[in-house]
C-alpha cells in the first residue's frame, strides 16, 4: 500500500480591520488525519507558532508591525510524511 505524502495550500486572506486570518487548504490524498504547524514571523521580531487548522494574526499583534511577515505552514500525517508551503504577506504602511 502507498502512503502519499500531504498536499498544503495555505492563501492568505485579509480581512477588513488588522487581524489577518491564514487558512489551510492542505488535503492528504489518502485520506489521511494530519496535524498543521504555522511558523509565522514579521517586523519588530514578530513570532508566532501556532498548531491549530487554521492561524491568526491578531491585529493587537499587527497595529505597530507594519511590513512583510513570512508564513510557514507544515503539515504532517499519521504516517510521519510532511510537506510545508511558505508564503510572504505584505501589510502596506
């Protein structure tokens, strides 16, 4: 039996306001559970590690971080095959 790894796809969708809310597209082809993993680094020495589906930035933590802000996204299935996405999020000043 094949064990494919865990497709990710995570696009970003800004909301009106500051909080920033990162969505998981990810999918295992076999129908695998899989476990997800946000890095997320910004301006000012911004970090944040999240491990629920989905992420957010709040916008307490991005009223004064204005800038680019580096997105990692891992994703992991029971079998312990993984692939990440990273992506770049620019907040205008």
């Amino acid at each position: 039996m094949d064990d494919y790894q865990p497709g990710t796809d995570c696009p970003l969708y800004v909301e009106l306001g500051d909080t920033i809310n990162l969505v998981n597209l990810s999918y295992d082809p076999d129908g695998d559970s899989f476990t997800s993993l946000w890095e997320i680094t910004g301006p000012n020495g911004y970090f944040s590690t999240q491990t629920t589906h989905n992420a957010t930035i709040l916008g307490a933590d991005t009223a004064y971080n204005w800038g680019d802000y580096q997105v990692r996204l891992t994703v992991t299935d029971i079998h312990n095959a993984s692939e990440s996405k990273e992506s770049q999020l620019s907040r205008p000043k």
